[in-house]
C-alpha cells in the first residue's frame, strides 16, 4: 500500500521541493545574463510576477521570475533604425566636409596636391562600398557609395573650374552629366547589392540631350525632340523591368519629359503660320503617339488605357495641326474632329490590344466632345434669342434670323453645325455597330448603343437651329423648318418604345417647340398659326401614341399650346381683362374631355393642364376685380362639373367651393359694398340647406363640404367689414354669431364650424381689444416687454412636455371630427 503522509507533513515537503526549483531557475537566470552580458543587450529583461502566496509553515520560497522575453523585430528595427540615422549623419557630414574643401580650400594647394588629394579621396569612397560589402556592413557601404558619387560630381566641378575654365558651361555640363551617368550606372552593375548608384544614373541621364539642346542654342522643336528621346529611353528602363527603384525614377523622368515634349510640340503647331511650319511639330507628335503607343503595347491595362490616350490625342494633333493652316480659322475644330473621328478604326486591327485601343477612343470621344462644346453657342443664341422679342410681342417679322436673335453672326460660323453633325455620325456609326465589328467582343452593349442613338439624334436637332442661324435664313423659313422638325420628332416618337432616344426626341421636340414659339412672338399672324399648328400637332400624336407616358406629355403640350392662342385672341379684339373668359373655354374643353377619355393617367394630365390655362385666366383677369369675380366663378362651375365624377370629387368640389367663395369675396370688394350680410346671407342659407341635405344623405360628408361653403361666405366679408367699421355694433353682432357657430360645432363634433367659428371669434376679439391693448402697452416701461417675453419662455419651458401633449389632443379631437 502506498503510504500518504498527513497533510501537514505533505505541505511542508511540496514546499521544500517549490523552494528547490525556485533554486535552480534562480541559478539558471543568473548565467543566462552573463551570456547576454557578452553578446550584447538584445532581450529585454524579464518581469517579475506578483508574488505567490504560502500558506503552511516551511521555509519562504524565493522569488519566481516569469520565461524570458525573445528578441522581436521591433528591438532588430530599432538598431537598425539608429544605425542608418547614424550613417545617413556620417553621409551628410562628409559631404559638407568635401564641398567646403573643394570650394574653399582648393586655392590652398598646388594643382599637384590637389589632383592627388581628390584622386586619393575619390578612389577611396570609390573602393570602400565593396570591402564593406564583402564583410556584409551594406548600410556603411550604401553611406559610402553616396559620399562616393558626391565626390565624382565635385571632381567634374573641378575639373571644370581649373582644367577647363574656358569651355562652355552647359556644354561641359551635358559631357559630365553623360559621363557620370555612364560612369554611375557601371558603378551599380559591378557592385550589385548597392541600391543608390543605378537610380543615381537615371537621373543623372535626364541632362545630357536637353542640356546638350540648350548650349547649341537650339530651336524649340529641337529641345522636344531632346526631351521626347530622354523620355522613350526612360519609358525602355521601364518596360525592360529590373530594379523597383530604377524602373519608379526612370517612369517619373518618362513622366516630366514626355508631357513636356508633347506641349511643346502643340504649341508650336498651333503657333506654326502655314503648313511648312507645322510639318516639324506635326511629326515630333507623331513621334510621341509612337511611343506612347509602344508602351501601351506591353504596358498593363490601366497604364495602357493612358497610353493610348495620349497617342490619339498626339496623333489628332499632328494631323490636325499640319491641315489647320490651309483652312478657315473657324473650321479647325472641325479638322480635328475629322482626325479623331478617323481613329474609330483602329479598334478592328486585331493586333491592337484592348486597353490601347480603348485609350485610342477615349481621345477620339474627348476631342468629338470639346467640339460639341464649341459648337452648342450657336444652338443656344439661334433658340433664345428671341427673348427680347417675346418681351415686346408683335413687333414685326425681321427679315431674317439674326435679326430676330438679336445678335450678329457667332464666332464659330458655319463650321458649328457641320461640327455638330460629324459628332452625330460618329456616335451614330458607333450605336450601329460597325465601328467596332472587326474586334472580337468590342460590339457595344444594348445600354451603350440606345446612348450613343440618343446623342446623335440630338446632336442632329442641334445641328438644325444652328444652321438657320449661320445661313441667316429669312424669318417664314426659320419658323416653318422649325415647325417641320418638331412635327418630325413627335411623329418619329411615337412609333418607338419609351426608351433614352424616345425621351431625347419628346425633349428635343419641346426645346424646339419653346424655340419656334419664342420667334414666332415677333409676329401676329405667325403666333397664331404657330401654337395652332403645334397643339394639332400635339394633339395628333397623342392619339397615335402607344406608351402611356408619351401620349399623357403629348397632351399636357397640346393643352399648353391651345391655351397661348386663346390669349391672344383678348389681346388682339382689345377686350383686356376680358379676355380672360375667352381663355377659359380651353378649361371647359379639357373638362369635358377628360371625362371622355378613357385613360386615367391621361385624362388627369389634361385636366392638370387645363388647370393650368384656368391660372392664366385668373391672372390675366386681375386688373379688373368684376371681371375676376366672373372668372373665378366660371371656374368654380368647371370644378363643380368636375366634382360630378366621383374619381375626382374629393379634390374638385373643395376647389369648388373655394373659388365660388373667392368669386363672392371678390365681387363684394369691388362693388365697395359696405354691407355684405345682404348679399351674402341669403346665399348662406340656401348653401347650408344644401350641406344639411347632403348631410342626412350621406352621414360620412365631411362638415368643410357640407358647411364650409355656408359658413365662409358671411364669416369672412363680415369679419373684413367688422375691421374697418368702427361702431361696436357689427362686431358684437357678429362675435356672438361666431359664438354660436363654435359652440354648435363642438357640440356636434363637427370641424368646418368649430374652426371657422373659433378663429373669426379670436380675430374678432383681437380687433376689439387691439386699442385697450395698445394703450397698455405705451403704458408699460420698456423693460417690461423683455420681462414679459423671459416669463412667458420660462412657463413655456417648464410645461414644454405638457403643452406639447395638449396639443397632440387637440390635433387628434379635430382629426376625430367631422
């Protein structure tokens, strides 16, 4: 049998035997910190844990020390971040040390001792990197290598400044700059590990052709030629891969030269005063869109989409360039449309790469877009223009569209509309389809081609005012090609599914309706046959529209155009105000039509429009306040008659009632009556028996339909009266009967009354007590009014959650309420 000691005795021996361990692990950490004595503090010191408890009686345990911490990247960065600060330190004070030698102390000694002394120095930083490479110190070795082609540049400087103090600054420059870049990039080859002389070459390469340019007094076309070679040998350092930091330096050389090549290049082609002087440029462009192109061909997809951007855009520019000084001034843009409209086709070359390709055509598209940019001022001068005619209508026809427009001929000529008809066949040849069919997979999309159909065909329109503008076409031509080329669009529309082209042409169709309306204002006869002719025509192809959405805008635009003809029959029989009866009978007929039709979305748009020629009546009826009466009670009987179709009577017989009341209001104001209860009792009381009766018939009629009318009809005008007369008779009369109205309606829990009621009381009330009010106020001292408003903002503040509650009740009562 095992023997188990009592648990005293056990305790005192497992911590004997705790107390041995701690012994030896003591032991242990003290040899392990010799050890990191000698090689170096590379591990952090431990941590000591809280200490543990012991219970029992037994000797006291030493401490226990936790595993050591290893040594992390962290602790290896952060030498080698203090080396390479101490290196780069070391660098930079050699280098300041060796200008200050070579610029101040050169004249100290002889040329012997100087040409040792820099031969000596230079050698050395020279040798040093590869000893040091050798013994695996790369960092040392960098810092040398760069103190070391510091060096070389302060020999060339020397050089120039004792050996040959007499020859050409730049030229030398461009020699050194060559021979150092040479030198430098051998330098980086035979000692591989080093990283700073090849880009060092790189850069020192970006000299020697423009430098070279500069001290031959070279002509500017030379110097691009300098700058586009330095760029195609950097872009070939790119391309041919090695080194990250080689391939980044030469690519941002390739990005400072190139552009600056290619600049330089445009400017002097648009500069260039004929076509011989344009040739150079034109083929240094040529050149460029070369290389460009040739480094989109192994370049991946994002840079050679930029790639082919920047050759078409050279290539548009060295064509154009070439052919811009034999033509008009005017019709260079189109030179240059013509030219990226000719780079459509580089997409079926096989051969071609996608992304290059893609870039070919964006340039192609950016050049057609800058062109319909310079195009569009001519639309937009050839369609409002005649605003200032329509300010003073019936003027008289001009003779032609200039006239009309009231500007001269623009500044782009007739080169607008032929520019705005290229970019149409462009977009037009691309939506087809055969642009692009040579490339296997590059037809465009159905979203892409119905796009490029829509911009065509409006480019096309745009084309047309254009062209009536710049041939200054006699004014019956201009107004009837405008006509024709509305009735055009709206017929072609129709015919189509509701898709981007169908909506292009309905807005093209109302730009130029707009547009024919706006210059057929300069004459009478041409206003009439104008709008008449457009609302047929609107009205026609309403009828033979399909899509839902087509034939409702189509007969929104008829109703719109017959409402301007009624107009001008007023203006032109001399009848004023009115007139505006006349222009209600387009209301009435959209009334009657609306309940004809049998489409609901399209009966509502006509009568929404209709609406519309009501509120040109209204406002054409407001300078005779008899007439408006009239007015607005016409307009009242052609809601009512509407309010007769159910669909519509929930909105049509409250207006209704609110223009018949507006109608009372208005003809009482303009007959001066100072007694209104006369006219507008009886009315009253024939409108609330009405109410009343419609009320027994149907219980759920709302109390604003069934007694609104009633009640707003001798409320309003005897409270409007009330407020000039200054006797206490009308006002107490009529506070008592707003009384009885409130009480009755929140009694009845009917709204109409309590509302009307309740606020003809209270502005009443106010009108009563407004002078006792103000004598109160001159009374008071001014600080009372600061007072007052901190109280009351107090009270409200403090009951701010009560009072909003009251109000939620109050809202909900009257929601309640009939």
């Amino acid at each position: 049998m095992t023997h188990v000691p009592p648990p005293a005795e056990e305790l005192v021996l497992l911590d004997r035997e705790l107390a041995r361990l701690d012994a030896r692990r003591l032991q242990l950490l003290h040899r392990r910190a010799w050890l990191l004595s000698v090689l170096g503090p590379v591990v952090a010191p431990p941590s000591r844990p809280p200490a543990r408890a012991v219970s029992g009686p037994g000797p006291a345990a030493p401490p226990v020390w936790s595993a050591p911490v290893p040594a992390g990247p962290a602790a290896v960065s952060g030498g080698r971040g203090a080396q390479n600060v101490l290196l780069v330190l070391g660098g930079l004070l050699l280098a300041v040390a060796a200008i200050a030698f070579t610029l101040f102390s050169w004249g100290e000694m002889g040329i012997a001792g100087r040409s040792a002394v820099l031969a000596a120095v230079t050698a050395g930083a020279l040798a040093a990197p590869a000893a040091l490479l050798r013994r695996g110190l790369t960092s040392t070795a960098e810092a040398l290598a760069a103190v070391a082609l510091l060096l070389t540049v302060l020999d060339a400087y020397a050089l120039h400044a004792v050996a040959l103090p007499d020859a050409d600054g730049l030229a030398f420059a461009a020699t050194a700059a060559a021979v150092l870049a040479g030198g430098w990039a051998v330098y980086g080859v035979v000692l591989g590990r080093l990283r700073l002389p090849l880009p060092a070459a790189v850069v020192a390469a970006q000299l020697p052709l423009v430098l070279g340019a500069a001290a031959a007094d070279a002509s500017a076309l030379v110097t691009g030629w300098a700058l586009l070679l330095t760029a195609a040998a950097d872009l070939a350092l790119v391309l041919r891969g090695g080194r990250l930091a080689v391939r980044v330096t030469a690519g941002a050389g390739a990005g400072c030269a190139g552009p600056l090549a290619l600049l330089t290049a445009v400017f002097l082609s648009l500069s260039a005063g004929g076509v011989a002087g344009a040739v150079g440029p034109g083929v240094l462009l040529l050149a460029g869109a070369g290389v460009a192109a040739a480094c989109g061909w192994r370049a991946p997809r994002e840079w050679a989409v930029a790639a082919g951007a920047v050759a078409g855009s050279a290539a548009v520019a060295a064509v154009g360039g070439v052919v811009r000084p034999g033509v008009p001034g005017n019709w260079a843009t189109v030179v240059y449309l013509l030219c990226a409209a000719a780079l459509v086709p580089v997409l079926r070359v096989r051969a071609v790469p996608r992304p290059l390709g893609g870039g070919v055509l964006g340039a192609s598209a950016a050049v057609a877009g800058w062109a319909v940019l310079w195009a569009l001022p001519v639309t937009a001068v050839a369609l409002l223009g005649p605003v200032e005619a329509a300010a003073g209508p019936w003027s008289g026809a001009p003779e032609g569209l200039r006239a009309a427009s009231g500007s001269p001929a623009p500044w782009q000529g007739g080169a607008a509309p032929v520019a705005l008809l290229v970019a149409a066949a462009l977009l037009g040849w691309l939506c087809s389809g055969r642009a692009l069919s040579g490339a296997p997979g590059a037809v465009p999309g159905a979203r892409v081609r119905t796009a490029a159909g829509a911009g065509a065909l409006g480019l096309v329109w745009c084309a047309v005012p254009a062209a009536l503008l710049v041939a200054d076409a006699p004014y019956a031509v201009a107004v009837a090609v405008e006509l024709l080329s509305v009735a055009g669009l709206l017929a072609w529309a129709v015919r189509r599914e509701p898709d981007a082209v169908t909506g292009t042409a309905l807005g093209c169709a109302g730009a130029g309706a707009v547009g024919a309306g706006l210059l057929a204002a300069a004459s009478e006869p041409a206003t009439y046959a104008v709008f008449l002719v457009l609302a047929a025509v609107c009205a026609v192809t309403a009828v033979r529209a399909g899509a839902l959405v087509v034939r409702a805008a189509l007969a929104v635009g008829a109703v719109l155009c017959a409402v301007v003809p009624a107009v001008c029959v007023g203006v032109s029989l001399g009848w004023g105000a009115y007139g505006a009866v006349v222009v209600l009978a387009v209301p009435a007929a959209t009334v009657v039509l609306g309940a004809r039709l049998r489409q609901a979305a399209v009966a509502l748009s006509v009568e929404g429009a209709g609406a519309s020629g009501a509120l040109v009546a209204v406002v054409v009826a407001v300078p005779r306040p008899p007439v408006l009466a009239l007015v607005l009670a016409l307009a009242g009987v052609l809601a009512a008659a509407t309010a007769l179709r159910a669909a519509r009577r929930p909105f049509a017989g409250y207006l209704a009632a609110v223009l018949f009341v507006l109608a009372s209001w208005v003809r009482l104001a303009a007959s001066e009556v100072a007694e209104p209860e006369a006219y507008t009792l009886p009315v009253s009381v024939a409108a609330f028996a009405v109410g009343l009766l419609r009320r027994r018939r149907d219980a759920e009629t709302s109390s604003w339909a069934a007694y609104g009318p009633a009640l707003g009809v001798t409320l309003v005008p005897s409270l409007m009266a009330a407020w000039g007369d200054p006797h206490w008779l009308r006002p107490l009369v009529l506070g008592a009967a707003a009384l009885a109205v409130t009480l009755v309606g929140a009694h009845r829990r009917l709204q109409a009354p309590l509302v009307l009621g309740g606020a003809v009381l209270a502005l009443d009330a106010l009108h009563e007590l407004a002078p006792h009010v103000v004598q109160v106020f001159d009374a008071l001292p001014r600080w009372a009014f600061p007072a007052l408003a901190g109280l009351l903002l107090l009270a409200v503040g403090a009951t701010y959650e009560q009072r909003l509650r009251d109000a939620r009740r109050v809202r909900e009562s009257l929601g309640r309420m009939r």
